[in-house]
C-alpha cells in the first residue's frame, strides 16, 4: 500500500512538474509576442537617441540636473523626451503648453520654470503661455496661480520679455456675465441655461460665478482659442485628481469644441510624468466612457 501511494505520488508530481512547464513555455511565449508588437511599435532601440535630440530642440543643450543620481537622470529623460514626447499626434508647442499647466497645477516650480524656457525656445509667445496660465485660475484658484505667475514673469525678466504684455480681455464690467454666459453655452449648449434656471436655492451664486469668472473673465480671452483651452482645462482638473466628475464634462466639452479623443489621450498622456498613472488612468477612463456614450448615441 505504502509502494503504491509512493508511485502515485511521483506520477502526480512529475505531471505537475511537466504542467508547470508547458505553463511556464506558453507564458514566456506570451511574453515574447508582447515585448515583439512593442518593440516594432514603439522604437525602443532608439529612446536615447531621440531623447538627447528632444532635449536639444526644447533647451538648446541637455541640461545638467540630477547630477547626483545619475540613473535617475537616465530613467527620466529617456522615458519623458525619448518616449512621452513621441507619442500621439500633438505638436510641440501644444505639448508646452498642456505640460506648462499641468505642472502648474501640481505647483513644481523648478521644472515649470525648464518647460517656460523650452516653450520660449520652440516658439510660444509670452502671450500664449500667460494665457495657458490664466486659464488654470477656476480650477486651482488664485493663489496657486498667482505663485505661478511669479515663475513665469521671473523667467520673462531673464529674457528681457517686458510685462505687462498687450491686454488679452474681450470684456467689459457691463458685458462679462452675458458674455460668460454665451461662451459656456456655445461649449455646453441647454445645460448652461437649465444649471442657472433650475439652481438650487442658496446656490444661485454659483452658477453665476461660473458663467462671469469662469466662462467670461477667462474663456473669452484673446490669443488661445477655444479648442486650445478646453484641452488645457482637461488637463488641469485631470492634474489635480478626485474631480472625474469635471473630468467628464470637460471630455464632452472637448469634443463638442472639436477636439477629437485621440488629442484627449495624447494630452492627458503628455501631463502624465507629472501626474503619474494613477490621475492619467482615471482620466483616460472618463475619455473612454463618455466616447463610447457618445458613440453609442450617434447610432441611434
């Protein structure tokens, strides 16, 4: 009895031994055909070369940061300037600007003052990037934009740029809430007037402030069109987490603009090494569903 629950017991074993191969040879095979399809889509043989020519183009040299973590350095640049900048069909100074807020809205300083220098290089005007600035002010407030501006005016004083620059404003005391108004509904169509009609009491307020500071204080603001300022918007309430809610609505205000759900990826992509992949995966989350609802009703 005892030989005979000892052979049993080797037989099972050996089967689970070769199992245990067979499962092993159809992961590694799994694994193989994975890194192939990325390595033919994504050009990863090149990540440095492509990464030292970005730098270039954005600063004139490769900058001597990190130099006490060297590795660091090389994981960082090679994955942001040989990879993120690579990825998608936005042009460089899109890319400045959606990163220029993004870093704004996470409050870095030292690489906000880098991507001002870099969008100056690459040909984006001060006006651009003052207004790419101004815009974040509804959604991180105030004071955090008024830290930013120091920053950039800093970086406008070592390149002799004089501020202030041309007046940028639509608008007049007399007009921004009409205007305001106007502009929100020309991106969210009857829901702007349904939000201030229905509001709830006590909340009246809100709806106001939303439609004369948000929407006329800043949206009708010269030098950024719209299309470029609903993609920044989307990439500062992406940035500053927890709002998938504004997420949504501001995907929708993308596409009723004009901007299509590739350019939404390719933004909330470039934002994302400041961001990191949690924010950036719940932000593609909300593309992905509020594309495929609209999708979905296109068919109907």
């Amino acid at each position: 009895m005892k030989r005979f629950l000892a052979l049993t017991m080797g037989v099972i074993m050996t089967m689970t031994g070769l199992g245990g191969l067979v499962y092993a040879n159809d992961t590694q095979t799994r694994i193989d055909g994975i890194v192939k399809k990325i390595e033919a889509d994504y050009d990863t043989d090149n990540r440095t070369e492509r990464s030292n020519e970005k730098l270039k183009e954005l600063y004139g040299e490769i900058p001597n940061e990190f130099e006490a973590d060297p590795e660091y350095k090389e994981i960082m640049e090679n994955f942001i300037y040989g990879e993120v900048y690579y990825q998608g069909e936005l042009d460089d100074k899109t890319r400045e600007l959606v990163t220029i807020v993004s870093l704004a809205t996470n409050q870095l300083e030292s690489e906000l003052e880098n991507h001002i220098n870099a969008a100056l290089n690459i040909g984006v005007t001060p006006e651009e990037i003052k207004e790419a600035v101004y815009q974040c002010t509804p959604y991180i407030g105030f004071g955090k934009t008024s830290e930013v501006l120091e920053v950039v005016n800093k970086v406008f004083k070592k390149k002799n740029i004089k501020t202030p620059l041309k007046e940028q404003g639509t608008i007049t005391e007399e007009n921004r809430i009409e205007e305001g108004i106007k502009q929100r509904a020309e991106i969210f169509g009857e829901s702007t007037y349904n939000n201030h009609e229905n509001a709830a009491e006590g909340q009246e307020h809100i709806q106001y402030y939303l439609s004369a500071m948000c929407f006329g204080d800043f949206y009708t603001r010269g030098t950024l069109d719209i299309k470029t300022r609903e993609i920044l918007t989307l990439c500062i309430i992406s940035s500053l987490g927890g709002c998938e809610s504004q997420v949504k609505s501001h995907v929708q205000a993308n596409l009723n603009v004009g901007n299509d759900k590739d350019t939404l990826i390719g933004a909330v992509t470039q934002c994302m090494p400041y961001n990191g992949f949690p924010r950036t995966l719940n932000a593609i989350s909300c593309i992905n569903e509020i594309t495929a609802q609209n999708e979905q009703n296109a068919e109907k």
